[in-house]
C-alpha cells in the first residue's frame, strides 16, 4: 500500500487543496540551487571587479627602471659627441688618495702628475647627478710611465658603491697622432652617477706612473 505523501494546505477562505510532499522538497530545492547560483555569480561579478581594480593599480605604480631613475635623481642630457668632465663642465673628484687626481679633469693637458700604481679615484658629474655616456679617453702624449691597464666601474648609489664594472682596457704606449695624443675607448652606452677609475699597471717596471687628462663623451 503505497503512503499518503500529500498533504492539505489552508489557502483562506477554507478552501484546502492538496499538495504533494515531494513537490515542495523539489521546489525547495530549486530555489536553493537558484540562491546558490545568485551568490556564485555575486562572488564572480566581485573577482572580476577585484582583478580590475588590481590590474589598475598595477598601471598606476611605476616600474622598477622608474623608481630607480627617481632615486638617481634628474638626468643629465648630454649631446652627443660633447666632451665632459672638465671642471668647467661640472666634472669633480670625489675620492682620491692626493690632491694629485686633481690633474686629470683640471683641462690643462700639459700638465701631468706622478700617481702610484693600484690607486683609484672617484668622480661625479655635475651637481652628482646620473650622466649617460659611451667612451672614456685618456691622453697620452709620448711614450713613458704611461697607464698599461686600468679599470673602468660605476654607481647609483653612492661614492663608496657599491659598483659594477665596466670592463678593463689597454691603452697603447705610444702618442696617437691623429687624435693629438687622446685614446678613447668606447662601449655601450652607460647611466651612472659615480665613475671609479682603477690604475692596475704601467708600462715601466716602477710603482709609478703620469697621468695628464681623462675625458668621457656621449659620441
């Protein structure tokens, strides 16, 4: 015998109607399943508008190369081909171990010191400000206690580093005719705002060596 699952429902006025037991569990259902699928595409309408206040910020911060550039502070624009450095332009020495690095940037390409081999210096464009530049050159008048090798590093952060190099070059011990004696040596272009110079050796078997004047170019 097969159970009674109706039941009767006052709908006012006395009027009963019968109403099946299983229907309203499957209605019941229904709209449960129907809040479940309001509330999943709530939960989806928030992500998405979540990811796009994301993606928005996202464009809104300033990348890392931005940030650094603003920490190094404003660029200076050289043209290309302008020699700098020379103190006219700006150009200081930093760190030295004497007042003799002075000569290097004083202009004056007469004039020459005697610098012990393994010294270095450090030296800041103008107002220490970062300077993009593509070649370093050295004067060399006439064979002698000239500069063998030396390396080449630079900084964002500060005169004491810390650095990155820029690579090791080999001046000839000969005067160039050409250039009037300058022995430029190029490579890819480079945006800095300290510059270290590093004496490694010479071409005589002393601890010393002359320098006259260094220059660095945009060319």
């Amino acid at each position: 015998m097969v159970a009674d699952r109706s039941r009767h429902v006052d709908c006012g006025g006395g009027n009963h109607h019968r109403v099946d037991r299983a229907g309203l569990r499957a209605s019941s259902g229904g709209i449960a399943r129907r809040r479940q699928d309001r509330c999943a595409r709530g939960v989806k309408l928030i992500g998405a508008a979540e990811r796009l206040r994301r993606a928005r910020n996202c464009q809104s911060k300033p990348g890392a190369e931005s940030q650094r550039l603003r920490r190094r502070g404003p660029q200076i624009d050289y043209p290309a081909g302008r020699i700098y450095w020379l103190r006219e332009h700006g150009g200081q020495i930093l760190l030295a171990p004497t007042n003799d690095w002075a000569v290097v940037i004083d202009g004056k390409q007469d004039d020459y010191r005697s610098i012990k081999v393994g010294e270095e210096a450090v030296f800041a464009f103008k107002d220490e400000r970062p300077a993009t530049f593509r070649s370093f050159g050295m004067l060399i008048p006439r064979t002698g206690r000239n500069p063998k090798e030396f390396e080449l590093l630079v900084s964002d952060e500060s005169p004491s580093g810390p650095y990155r190099t820029i690579g090791t070059f080999h001046p000839q011990n000969v005067r160039v005719m050409k250039t009037g004696g300058w022995q430029d040596f190029t490579f890819e272009p480079i945006t800095a705002k300290y510059l270290k110079v590093k004496l490694r050796s010479n071409f005589e078997e002393v601890v010393w060596l002359e320098v006259y004047e260094f220059r660095v170019s945009g060319q």
